[in-house]
C-alpha cells in the first residue's frame, strides 16, 4: 500500500508487455502444425517437428545461420567497444558547449529510421551519380557497386549500423559514469595517476556492472542481425554474404504464406537466444560479478 503509486506507473508498462510479448506466444503452436489460414487454430494438422526438420535440412540454412552469426558478431564487436570508448572521451571534455554539442551529433542517427537512413545510404553508395564514387572518380579511380558487391556489404552494414547506433550507447555509459564518486578521481590524482590511469583505474571499473549487463543483453541477440537495415539495402547480388535468418524467413515463410516454417525459424531464435542469455549470466555470476538476476 506504501508504494501504490509506483505501481501503478507501472501498470502501463507491464499491460504493454503483457499484451504484445505474452499474449502472442500463444501462437506459437503454429510452428508444430501445417499452419492453412482458412482453418481455425485448434483445427490445423499437427506435425510436429517436421518444420524444424524441414528448416535444419535446408541447402540455404548454412548459409542463413554463417551469415546471421557473422554479421552479429561483427557488429557486437564494433557497437559494444566504440560506444564505451567514446563516453570515456566525451566524459573527458571541459567545454561544455563543445559536448553538448558533439553529444547531439551523435544522437541524431539513431533517432532515425532505417527507412530514411537506408535512402541516404543508397543515394551516397550510387555507382552512377553517389558522391562517394564522384569523389573516387575525382582521383582516377572507376565507380564501385558498393551495395552489389559481396566484399564491400559486410563492411557497409557494420559501419552504417555503427555509426546509427553508436550514440545510444554512449547515452547510457555517459549516465553510468555520471555515478561515479569524484573522491575516487581525486585520490587517484594524489597518488599521481594521469587521465589515463584515470580512466583505466577508476572509470571502466565503476561502469563494470553496466558493461556486463550491456554484454549480456547483446550476446542474447547474436542472431538479430538487423532485418530492417539489411532487407532495406541488399539485393540478390548479395543474397550470399547478406542473407540472414530473418530475410529468409520473410522470403521463404511470409511472402510465400508459409506460416508454419516462419514461426518455426522465428522459435528457434528465441529458444538460442534463452539459452545464451541464461548461460552467459551463469557464467558472469560465478565469475564474481553481478548478472540480471
């Protein structure tokens, strides 16, 4: 009764939750029948595991899965560092003007959609009139497909979503480091640290526990390799390097009305995602440091 209040700010956010994340996992029977849309839910054929095989036994699902965890990766390895990075810099700056400012250029990317953001892309990456192949053709060089080209895309969907998103992260590792004690700061300084040690001795150690719950999350997405962005800018020029679970579930399972086969995919995703998420918090808890729970 003392907390009434706070739980019912609360409300709102769990109906949220409750609605579009509870509610829908009841549709995932789907994925153990032969899902028809002109029958009713209880009415569909049971077959059990048979889209899972069908899905595991696929010439594509390699492929889709080599791609998925590469481009994951790579892009955990970028998004995860530079953001950390980054704050430690900007949390560096004394001019204020100069921060609030550098602070806003980088936050405004990420407040746009990916639709806006790919046309950009494309229109800067054009082989015929792009200004990034002007200026390669200002110095001699031959315009480049970058979008159409299986050694550029990789490249180009890591650093665009980089770039995007880096300043979302910085947001929340600025906030964690807003927390930490200046006492920790000036006994380092009396004992003759530079900012360097600094940062190395008293910052990253402070911002740990955001750092490893940031991890954990990110690890727990491995195979979200960002449909939005990709379906936006590939082509099948790329289908090789670019083609990822998602994409082609939404080709093979959406456009093609097999529903069945998508939630299947879309249900093993999940089912990693738990396991990884639950593995990596185990192995942080033993490790001596805070997980999720």
């Amino acid at each position: 009764m003392r907390d009434k209040y706070l739980y019912l700010l609360l409300l709102p956010g769990m109906l949220l939750i409750l609605l579009f994340r509870y509610v829908p996992m009841y549709g995932i029977i789907i994925a153990f029948q032969d899902f028809n849309i002109f029958q009713g839910m209880n009415d569909q054929e049971w077959v059990g595991f048979a889209q899972f095989s069908r899905l595991f036994h696929s010439p594509d699902f390699i492929e889709i899965l080599r791609n998925t965890i590469l481009i994951s990766v790579y892009k955990l390895l970028c998004a995860f560092t530079i953001p950390v990075i980054l704050s430690l810099l900007l949390n560096e700056l004394r001019h204020v003007a100069f921060k609030r400012v550098t602070q806003s250029i980088i936050y405004l990317p990420h407040f746009i959609s990916w639709v806006i953001f790919s046309g950009i892309l494309i229109s800067f990456l054009n082989p015929v009139d792009g200004m990034v192949n002007a200026i390669i053709e200002m110095f001699g060089g031959k315009p480049i497909d970058f979008l159409g080209d299986t050694r550029y895309f990789r490249s180009i969907l890591v650093i665009s979503d980089s770039y995007k998103e880096v300043g979302w992260g910085t947001i929340i590792y600025l906030a964690a480091i807003s927390g930490v004690s200046p006492e920790l700061y000036e006994s380092a300084r009396m004992d003759g640290a530079n900012k360097a040690r600094q940062m190395w001795h008293v910052t990253l150690p402070a911002i740990r526990p955001v750092i490893i719950i940031l991890l954990i999350l990110s690890l727990a997405n491995i195979l979200e390799a960002g449909f939005q962005q990709i379906y936006l800018l590939y082509s099948p020029l790329v289908y090789d390097v670019s083609d990822i679970i998602d994409t082609y579930v939404y080709r093979v399972g959406i456009q093609d009305a097999n529903y069945s086969y998508a939630t299947a995919a879309g249900l093993f995703k999940s089912v990693v995602a738990m396991v990884l998420i639950v593995s990596v918090n185990k192995i942080v808890k033993k490790a001596g440091q805070d997980g999720l729970w």
